[in-house]
C-alpha cells in the first residue's frame, strides 16, 4: 500500500486518546516557535474537521478543551511532559498512523510559512520518540513537497 493510500485509510480517528495525542502533538508544534499564527489555528480545526474529531466525540468543545489541556501541560510542566503524554498515547498505534501524524505536523510547521529551528527540533523528538524511521520521513517530505506543487 502506497503513502498516499495510507492516508486515505486513516481520514477517521475513532479512538478518543489517540486523538487527543494527535492534537497534544499539534499544540506543541504550534507553540514551539513561541507565537500562534492564524494560519496555524486554522490549519488544527481543518485537520479535526477532515477526520471528523469534533463529531465523532460528540462536542463541540472538545477541540478547544483538548487544545487547553495541552496548553496547561505545556506552561506547568513544560514540553517534555506533553511528549511523555502523547508518547503514551501515540506509541502503540501503527506506524501507519504515525506517518500520517508527522506528515499533517510537517504540514503544520509549514502553514506559515517559516519553517523554525524551533518547529524542527519538536519534530525530530516526536520523530525519535514514536521510531519513525529515516525512510518514513523522507517519503513524508517528498509526498508534501508534491502535494504542495501541486496546490500552488
């Protein structure tokens, strides 16, 4: 099965902890920069909207909730702690699963167009934390730099 196919596959995340590390894994690249673009904000109520998040957990609120939660982690106990808890989350899906994370993470860094050193080194800890492999990363890139060709 293809990159792209693997993506398709997993356009619905049923499971609730899942989702929450997947938008834990959101808040911190979003934050790691230091400031919040709008783009950015957009881009996470795009991604929960496309994998039916906010439906499927029958909320309304649950996208902002979650997003606070992570917030709150992050400004009490700071980022490693909102890794260990999306590790815990994450690091029993499928490395399918874990694909399509960092490929919308890679699409998130980039919304704003200023891809930061930042941004980078939060990617490569989630990229080390959940064993993505070096393959896996470049296929995500090449598969992003096509997609974004194509959109221009």
């Amino acid at each position: 099965m293809g990159l792209k196919q693997q993506f398709e596959k997993y356009h619905i995340i049923t499971d609730e902890d899942i989702a929450r590390g997947v938008v834990y894994a959101w808040t911190l690249v979003v934050v790691a920069d230091e400031r919040v673009a709008q783009e950015e904000l957009q881009s996470l109520e795009r991604f929960a909207a496309m994998h039916h998040i906010t439906r499927r957990f029958n909320n309304e609120s649950w996208l902002e909730d979650t997003v606070g939660e992570a917030l709150n982690v992050y400004n009490t106990e700071g980022p490693d702690s909102l890794l260990a808890i999306i590790k815990d989350q994450l690091g029993q899906t499928s490395i399918e699963a874990r694909r399509v994370l960092l490929y919308s993470l890679v699409k998130l860094a980039c919304v704003d167009e200023d891809f930061s050193q930042q941004e980078l080194e939060i990617l490569d800890r989630i990229i080390e934390m959940l064993d993505i492999s070096r393959k896996d990363v470049l296929m995500i890139g090449i598969l992003y730099a096509t997609d974004r060709e194509t959109t221009l």
